[in-house]
C-alpha cells in the first residue's frame, strides 16, 4: 500500500452575510424611528457596530457627520454589541428635550434588553422611552402685534 495523503477536492460556497435582525425586526425599528421623529420633530438614527478604541468620540463623530443645522435636532443611539458599550449623542436642540437623565434611563432600558440576548426590543424600548420624554416639539410663538 502505498503512502502518503489524500485530498479530496470541495467546492466551498460562501456563507450568507449575517445580519443582526430578521426583515420584520427591520420593518418594526424602522418604524420606530419614523414613529419617533414624526411625534417628537427629532430625527433619531441609529449606529450598530464597532465604535473604536473612544466610544464617545466616534459617536459625537458619527453624530456631527449629520451636518449642521440638522445635527442640532438629531439623537444617535450608537451600540457597539462586541464592545458592550451604548452611547446617545444628541444635538443641541435635541438636548433641551433630552436631559442626560433621560438618555441615561433609556440606557438602562437597553442593557436590561441586551442581557437577555433581545437586541430589536432594546433599541425600541429606548427609542419609545425618548419619544415620550421628547414629548412634542415646542409651538413657536409669532411676534406680538
């Protein structure tokens, strides 16, 4: 018998990106975020994935890349999963509605998701808890004849 090794030639087919959320989980954050931004007239975005070695830095950059004046009235929910770090940037309109207090609860309510392996139901739940403290915007008043 002679010796030595055997290869056996394979056609390898390349896995299927992977993707954090189902097309429904999709449909169901999107229409969170419309939802959000119709009630509140801000307009919240979000970032998932890696967000370097200065988290807040690559948010607050993220965020600026919106561009004036829309940064102003912009909030970005950034979640880095892998790093298990969560920011939220808000602009300066956006920050008279939204206290740190409020961004900080909001976390919270994430990280309790997020433990419990429920990604989609995190970003929601944030995303609902800062459209009710938001609240409407402001009615601007005319000037007084």
């Amino acid at each position: 018998m002679p010796a030595g090794r055997m290869s056996i030639a394979r056609t390898i087919k390349p896995l299927p990106p992977t993707v954090p959320f189902s097309p429904m989980q999709l449909a169901r954050l999107d229409e969170t975020i419309t939802l959000a931004s119709r009630a509140t007239a801000l307009d919240f975005s979000i970032y998932l994935g890696d967000l370097g070695p200065d988290t807040r830095a690559r948010a607050e950059e993220l965020h600026a890349s919106i561009g004036l004046p829309a940064a102003s009235d912009a909030v970005l929910i950034a979640v880095s999963p892998g790093q298990r770090v969560v920011e939220i940037v808000t602009g300066d309109e956006a920050y008279r509605r939204l206290p740190d207090r409020a961004c900080k609860l909001a976390v919270m309510a994430m990280v309790a998701s997020f433990k419990e392996g429920d990604l989609i139901g995190g970003l929601i739940s944030a995303l609902r808890m800062l459209t009710e403290q938001a609240g409407s915007p402001p009615k601007h008043v005319g000037p007084v004849h």
